[in-house]
C-alpha cells in the first residue's frame, strides 16, 4: 500500500490544526506563497469557455510559447519536443514509466522521486549528495554504487536531477552537474532534469544537464514555483531533439494520452501567454525571487546561530538543516531522530516541518527541512506587502515568526547542562 505524500500530509495535517483552533506556523509545504501575477486571473477568466479536449501535448500556442522560454534561456527548442501536463508530477512519473530501469536518486531528495518509481515497481538507487549543494549524487561515489547495483541485479535506467534542488534550496556547481553527466553517459542512463525552480535562483543561473548530455536529458517544470500556481497545475517537459528524443516523445504522449489526455484548456491559454515572458510576469518573478531569497537568508542565519549545519539557501524557498552538532542537547530532551525532532516542534511549539527521512534519509539523522515560503502572510493583502516590501523581514507577522522559530529552536537546542559564562 502506497502511504499519502508527506508533503501534502503535512499540509492537511496543519489545516486540520488550524481549523480546530490551534496557531502552527506552517514550515512544512513548498507552497511558493506569494499572490498570483497581474494579468492571470483575467486571462483565465476570458478562457472560461475553452471545455473542449486538446491535442495531448498541448496546443500549438503553448507548445511555440515553451518553446521560446527553453530558447531564451539558451536551449534551443522545437514546439515538438514539448508536452504539458496538469503539473510536473505526472509528468515526472510518466517519464520515468516511458525511459524504463531502474531510478537513480540523490539522496536526500523530493518526497515522489522514489514514491512513484515504487509504484512503477522499479529498484532505487540512492547516493549521497556533495557537501556543497544538494539535487545531484556525489560524483565521487555515484560510479562506485552504479556498479554495485548492477552486480546485484539492478537495471539503472533513469537518473533523476533537482537543479535548483528541493529539499536543501541549493543549486549544483556546474563542475559537479558535468562530472554527473558523464557517469550517466558512460552507464547509458537517461537524464531527467526537474527544473521547476530554476527561475528562482537567488544569484546568477543555473546550469542545466542539458548543456553536458543533450541528447539524453528531459527537462520538467512548471508554473507552480516561479509564478505560484500550485493549484494551477501547468507544467511541462522539453525532450531531446534527436532520435532518442523522439521515440520517447512518441512514448510520453501516448503514457499521458491514457493518463491526463490534455492540460485543461483554459489552463493551456494561461501557459501561452505567461510562457512568453511578457513584462508584468517577468517582474513579479524577480519580486518573488527577492523575497524568498531574504527570508531564506533570515531563517537561515537563526538556524546557523543553534549551532545546526546548513547550507547557504541559493534558490528557492527550502532550508536543509543537520542538527547533529545538537545531538547530545536534543537526546536529553528525549530526541533522538528527525521525526521526533519536527514532532518535538509541532507539538511543542506549534512548528510544522518535515524530517529528513521523508527525503529519503536514515530515521536516525537529525536533518529537518524547512519551507519558508509561506511566512509570508495568512491573506492575500499580507502576501502583497511582503512581495512589494523592501525589507519584508521587518513586516510584523514576518518578524513574528522569526523570533518564533528562533526561539523554538533555541529551546530545543540548548544544552540545559550547559554553565553559564561567568
């Protein structure tokens, strides 16, 4: 039996709390938490009365639109090596229904990755990440275990890359996502690239697999992350433009001919015209990716002052922390894994996160990750001010939680043996 997803538990677990009176500051979900771009809700009105099936890949606008953005962004791209879907996740799960073998995983890494590679009955492979950033495997040890499960009788078909990466909210150096690259090349892997936060790169670009393995690289994203449009559910794949490409382009399309049929498309206009980078998008993705990049930093900064590691935050809204350094204070306090430590925080505390072995950690690692997308405000009024905030850390409800969290941690990680400083 497949258990829910522990990202989308959490969140209904958290509504649950709320509904009942209880005050959780949410931490848990990657909700991009910021209001919905001008321009959108009037457009997806005016396309209230397209309920008519679609072509499976998308309609020829939308395909031309994707098409352009990979090309702005350096990727040079056809309409036809596009597809849609009612998000990336079926997408991602049809891709991997289509390349075949087995899934190789950076580890830690998205709570579906290996969900869905379960229920497709396939083998995972799990390799560490670097210490640097996180969404690819250490290079250093992804040939040794590639080799190790061949030997016992695994298939390795897939590699699945978060570039930038969720959970830890870093962004790969591009020696690295090379070095990966070719591993996969030289065991014959296919690439799966999820890009879905790329736009929201805190500093500079990110560099995407498919500038070392063209050929056997797709790429996923959507409009959930950088636009917030979660519910929503835009997303989309670019597929190789050689003859790989192209017979699992034939595959994916007929995977999601039986799966989704169609984005909705209503869903298809919004994606056509956002996907042409008009400027009223283009400006509120760079707000957005201001705001996540200074909270993320302030979260950060209170999480590194418990004495927790942690990387730098380089994209996105995600924070990884490992509070090993913290054991002996935390085993005093009865908290000796990363489920009772985020336990530990909800109940006492009223903070919602999700342990590290939700990513596909061992339960006796203190690692924690942390959401901090929707600190931004309970009403769309609070979401506006932050976005539009010069100094959103200073807004009060912002501030507020700050100083929670802070405090929480603080509580949790003190060593109560500890003597005072004379």
């Amino acid at each position: 039996m497949t258990s829910p997803s522990a990202t989308l538990a959490v969140d209904e677990a958290v509504q649950a709390l709320r509904e009942a009176g209880h005050d959780v500051l949410h931490l848990g979900f990657g909700e991009a938490g910021v209001p919905v771009a001008p321009g959108l809700t009037e457009l997806l009105a005016d396309a209230h009365l397209r309920n008519g099936y679609g072509p499976v890949a998308g309609s020829p606008q939308a395909r031309a639109a994707a098409a352009g953005w990979f090309t702005r962004r350096g990727l040079s791209t056809e309409p036809g090596q596009i597809l849609f879907a009612p998000g990336s996740k079926p997408l991602l799960f049809a891709l991997l229904a289509a390349i075949g073998g087995d899934v190789v995983l950076p580890r830690p890494s998205w709570v579906s990755y290996a969900a869905q590679a379960a229920l497709l009955g396939r083998r995972v492979v799990t390799v560490p990440v670097p210490a640097e950033a996180g969404g690819i495997p250490d290079p250093d040890l992804l040939e040794q275990a590639l080799r190790g499960a061949v030997a016992e009788g695994a298939r390795p078909g897939a590699l699945v890359l978060t570039v930038a990466d969720n959970p830890t909210g870093t962004i790969a150096p591009a020696e690295q996502v090379e070095a990966v690259c070719a591993i996969a090349e030289r065991h014959g892997l296919a690439v799966v690239s999820d890009e879905i936060y790329a736009e929201l790169s805190h500093r500079g670009t990110v560099t995407s697999p498919v500038r070392y393995l063209a050929e056997r690289t797709v790429v996923t994203t959507g409009l959930s992350k950088s636009l917030a449009l979660g519910g929503w559910r835009i997303g989309f794949a670019r597929t190789p433009s050689g003859s790989w490409g192209r017979r699992l382009q034939r595959e994916l399309t007929g995977v999601a001919s039986e799966i989704w049929s169609s984005l909705a498309a209503p869903m298809q206009a919004v994606a056509a015209h956002a996907l042409d980078d008009p400027p009223e998008v283009t400006a509120h993705i760079a707000a957005a990716r201001r705001l996540h990049a200074r909270i993320a930093a302030e979260v950060h900064t209170r999480l590194r002052t418990t004495g927790a590691l942690c990387r730098p935050p380089g994209a996105g809204f995600y924070l990884y922390p490992d509070f090993g350094p913290n054991r002996a204070a935390l085993r005093a306090r009865g908290i000796t894994t990363g489920t009772e430590l985020a336990t530990a925080l909800l109940e006492r505390h009223g903070i919602a996160t999700l342990p590290g072995s939700a990513f596909g950690e061992a339960g006796t690692a203190l690692t924690l990750r942390l959401a901090t997308s929707l600190l931004y405000g309970t009403t769309p009024q609070q979401r506006h001010m932050a976005l539009t905030s010069p100094e959103p850390q200073d807004l009060p409800w912002i501030s507020s939680a700050l100083t929670r969290l802070g405090t929480a941690l603080g509580d949790l990680t003190t060593d109560r043996h500890a003597r005072p400083q004379s």
